[in-house]
C-alpha cells in the first residue's frame, strides 16, 4: 500500500547536505587537466585519518536508511533495493568527480568506496527494521500520535534541533537575519542608483533587556512546540511531546555549546535570562495542552512573528564573533555555512507552514481528548 512519506523531503534535503559538505567552498573551479573519472582506478591514498574514513561510510549511511524507508513506504516493495543502493553510488560519483574542478578538494577511490558501503549499511539496516516490524510499527505510531496530514510539520521539527547547532546570539533564537542581510544589499548594490533603497540604519542597536530577552526565548521554544501541539491527537500526547522537545532543545544547545567552547562549557549558555525564559515556555506550553489545533497554528504565527521581530532589532552578543571563528576553522568548516542557512531560514519556513495550515479549510479542529 502507498503512503505518503516524510522520508523523501528528509532524503533530499539529506543529499543536499552531501553534496554541500562535498563541493563546499564552491570557489576556484577549474579545469585541471586530469580525466574526471581518473581518480577510480588510481592509487590508493597514502594518507588517511579516521575521522575522514568515519565521515565517508557514516555519511552516506543516513541517505540510503530513507530512501530505502520512503519507497518502502510508497509502495515500491522489493524492487526499491536496487534503486536505493544505485542511487547514493551514483550521486558520490558525482560529487567526487566535481572535485576534480575544485582545487581544495581532492577525489579519491576510497571515498567513493567507503560511501557506497556506509549506503548500503543504511539499506541494510532499513530493510532489517521491516523485517523486524519497525516500518510497520512506525506506521502505526504515526496514525495514534499524528493527524493525517502532518508532512511538513514532522520535517520541519526533525530538522529544528540541528539548526540550533550553530552558534546563536540569543539562546533558541533562530531567524536573526537582519544585520547580515542588510550587509549583504549593500554589497550587492554598491555603486549602483539602488543603495539609496536599502534601508540602513544609522544607529547602534541597543541590546535585549534581560526581561525581552527571556521572552524572546520562550517565544522561541513556542514555535516549534505549538507546531507539534497541532498534529497531536490527545493531551497526553502533548505532555510527551512537550517534555521530549525541551530535552532536545536542551540537546542541542549543550552540544552546540560543547564543540564551540569544549565540553566542560556546555552549559555555559544557561544564564538567569535562559533559565527564565525556558521557564516561561514550559508554563505556556502546559497552559496551551488544550488549545485546538488551528488555534495552535495561529499562536504559533504570533510566536514567530514576535521573536523575529525581537531578534532582528537587538544586535549580535559579544561573544557570537568568538563563536563563529570557532565553527569557521577545521572540521566544522564543511558544515558551518550549511548549519547557519538552517538556523536563517527554520522559522521562515515555519511561518509558510504556518500561513498555509491556517488557509486550508479546517478539518479536524477540534480540542484534543
């Protein structure tokens, strides 16, 4: 039976981070003179680290578990192994062939081995679960937890906590976009009649109050719980999802913390304006479990729409420089760029989810039990 899947946007937003992390920086191609496919039958590398070997088998692992899921789910049964086992093959070949046009990158014979077996640990390890009963079981756990039509939503909450990865000026606060979207304009139109239109600002932006701040981040965890809270279908639910967000949340902010300062600094985010706003979001959202469903979109609008606004009239903390040359360096250069558009653009999208949810003609809107 076909079902629709939220496997397929998570694989190929998924295979977008494959190929990022490959291409990046994306700068200096060229033609290098070599056979882009030479690098196949040349010899073996003579250097190598773990981490490299780590990263090429595990990488690809994720990209062939949810193509395997998502046509499983949709119907394609046992013919869906040689499609997902080819495809993964085929995008490492293409990537490793486009790093022979980018001189800071350099194809290998290896990588393109090592991700072709880290997919097929990923085919193997989903075609497992549904022998084991776990595509099956999941099914089941989505139709009792979930209304029918939560694609989007589920998408955008799986990706929320890797968009807290990248170091934030304020706690959760996702979207700050302004300062470097103007930079941007005005590099873009510099010495041109249309300067005149970007909307620059003379002045020094005063910092958050502790106060504003605090709400900013309750605001912040609203969000995405209230988007949750939608495609719930019982209170009791919404107590587990509550409790579950906020220790995720609290995940990713330690993690993010830790591979920026080190792991002894994990918590080094949790200041009393965090711990007052984390508070105020964890009373809200117990007082919100009984809100209907679309009226759980609508607040969730006015969160988003207030804590951007916040967000992008307060200027960047002291230390969010320091943070940034942290994830600009080594192993996190590859990633930092990708993670930093997740954070920009999560709560754009979540407020096209959002206005698009509310124009809908309401179904299933009433209180949950």
């Amino acid at each position: 039976m076909k079902t629709r899947s939220s496997a397929w946007p998570l694989a190929l937003l998924f295979a977008g981070v494959v190929v990022y992390a490959s291409l990046y920086p994306f700068t200096g191609w060229r033609v290098q003179g070599v056979s882009p496919l030479a690098f196949l039958w040349a010899p073996l590398p003579q250097y190598w680290t773990g981490f490299d070997i780590a990263s090429n088998l595990l990488g690809y692992a994720p990209l062939g578990f949810l193509l395997t899921l998502a046509l499983l789910r949709s119907g394609w049964g046992r013919w869906s192994w040689c499609l997902v086992l080819g495809l993964p093959a085929l995008l490492s070949l293409a990537v490793e062939t486009l790093q022979n046009y980018l001189p800071m990158r350099v194809p290998s014979n290896i990588d393109f081995a090592l991700n072709a077996a880290g997919a097929a640990a990923g085919v193997a390890s989903a075609w497992l679960m549904e022998r084991l009963g776990g595509v099956r079981r999941w099914t089941q756990f989505r139709a009792d937890w979930f209304e029918p039509t939560a694609h989007g939503s589920l998408v955008l909450l799986a990706l929320w906590p890797f968009a807290l990865l990248y170091p934030l000026s304020v706690p959760f606060g996702l979207g700050q976009i302004w300062d470097r979207l103007e930079a941007g304009l005005v590099l873009l139109l510099d010495e041109t009649p249309f300067l005149a239109w970007v909307p620059v600002r003379l002045e020094l932006l005063d910092p958050l109050s502790p106060l504003a701040e605090a709400f900013c981040i309750a605001l912040c965890l609203l969000s995405p719980l209230l988007m949750g809270f939608a495609e719930m279908r019982s209170v009791v639910r919404r107590v587990m999802f509550l409790l579950m967000l906020f220790l995720c949340a609290f995940g990713a902010a330690g993690l993010s913390a830790a591979l920026t300062y080190g792991p002894s600094h994990a918590w080094a985010w949790i200041n009393p304006q965090a711990s007052l706003g984390v508070g105020m979001a964890l009373l809200a959202g117990l007082a919100l479990l009984g809100l209907p469903r679309r009226l759980c979109i609508v607040v969730m609008l006015l969160s988003l729409a207030v804590s951007l606004t916040l967000l992008n009239r307060a200027p960047d903390s002291p230390y969010f420089a320091q943070s940034l040359e942290v994830w600009e360096q080594g192993r996190f250069i590859r990633f930092h760029g990708l993670s930093q558009w997740l954070g920009w653009l999560w709560p754009f999208a979540a407020l096209l989810f959002g206005l698009r949810a509310v124009a809908r003609t309401p179904q299933a809107s009433g209180r949950p039990h």
